[in-house]
C-alpha cells in the first residue's frame, strides 16, 4: 500500500516526495475536496492519507467522515514545516473527549 499526501505548501511536498511520498497541493477546502475524492475512487493502492494539520482545519467534516469510514485510506494528520497547530495537551484532550477519562 501507498501513502499519498494533500498539501497546503510546497515544501512539505517536496520534502514527502523526497520520502517517496506522491501528493498535491490543494490551497482551499475545495481543492482539497477535490483531491480527496480522487484518491478515494481513482488509487485504491492508496492505504494512508496523509493531511498537513492546515489542511484538514479546512474540512472538518471531511476529516470526520474519513475517520469514521472504518476502511482505508488511514487519515494521519502532520504539522508542516511552520511547527504543529495543536496544543501541547492535544493527546491528553483527544483521550479525554473519546472515552471521557481525565488523564493528569
């Protein structure tokens, strides 16, 4: 299985390529829409969805459908190269809102 990349800079596509990553740039939630649905009906080699955290703010719910789907691609968010967009407790508050335990 593949992974592919969707991308809002260049440089974090350059550096996947690099990796042997294919992607696309796409710099608004329509592109990234776009994008998203080709990967899903066009590359079925495709196991994981890899998704700059930019990205997937644009497109909540798309972010949501594809975790929920229960088949691949696997979505996986990644900082770029300007650092992660999440909070420091990011982990912490993700495990708190899934099963509803407060880890300290």
């Amino acid at each position: 299985m593949k992974a592919f990349l969707v991308s809002d800079n260049h440089d974090t596509l350059v550096l996947l390529n690099l990796a042997g990553i294919r992607g696309m740039i796409a710099r608004d939630p329509a592109e990234v829409r776009l994008t998203v649905d080709d990967v899903l009906k066009n590359r079925h080699d495709v196991g994981v969805l890899v998704m700059t955290e930019r990205v997937a703010e644009m497109v909540p719910d798309l972010v949501k459908a594809l975790r929920e789907r229960g088949e691949p691609p696997l979505l996986v968010e990644i900082p770029d190269r300007h650092g992660s967009r999440r909070g420091a407790d990011f982990l912490t508050r993700y495990i708190r809102s899934a099963i509803g335990v407060n880890i300290e």
